[in-house]
C-alpha cells in the first residue's frame, strides 16, 4: 500500500477531496517523522509504538573480503507493533485475517 492508497481511501470513506486527503497524510507522516528525528517515542492506541533507538559502534565483517570493519553509531526507528494489532493481524485463531 502506498500513501496514494491510504489518501484514495480516506476520499471514499469520509468523502473529501483527494488532493486533501493527500495533504492529511501528509501532515501526519511528517508530524510522525519530526517526533522521532527529535527523539519522541511516537504511541498510537491500539497499532503500535514508533521508537528511536541509539546504536553503538560495532565491529562488523565484509562478507566478500572477510576484512573486519567499523560500524558507525547510529540512530534506528523501530516498531513495536500493539497486542490489539498483533491479535488482529492473526486472527482470533491465529490465522491470518483476509
């Protein structure tokens, strides 16, 4: 799914124009993107966490060569995905909901 598909279905369901629901999705990614470049952890009820995480320098290998390397500290978002969504994802019997 892409953010046209997401902005195609809030036109259909709450009736507005697409270039403004385009706009809404937008908005929302872009608030959702600036919360985690300032370090926030972003919460939505009921879907999931959105969470900044620092990583350490490592050392790491390249598999071609076998030469061991520096890895860079860095920053990485990570998903921590809702109980509520984890049991709608599986289905009430643990199979996946069509």
């Amino acid at each position: 799914m892409r953010k046209a598909d997401i902005a195609e279905l809030i036109t259909e369901t709450a009736g507005i124009q697409k270039a403004e629901a385009m706009e809404m999705v937008e908005q929302v990614l872009d608030l959702i993107k600036a919360m985690l470049q300032q370090g926030e952890v972003v919460k939505i009820a009921g879907f999931g966490n959105f969470v900044v995480r620092n990583k350490g320098e490592r050392k790491g290998r390249n598999p071609r060569t076998g030469e061991e390397i520096a890895i860079t500290p860095r920053r990485v978002v990570t998903f921590r995905p809702s109980a509520l969504f984890k049991q709608y994802v599986n289905g009430s019997e643990g199979q996946a909901v069509e």
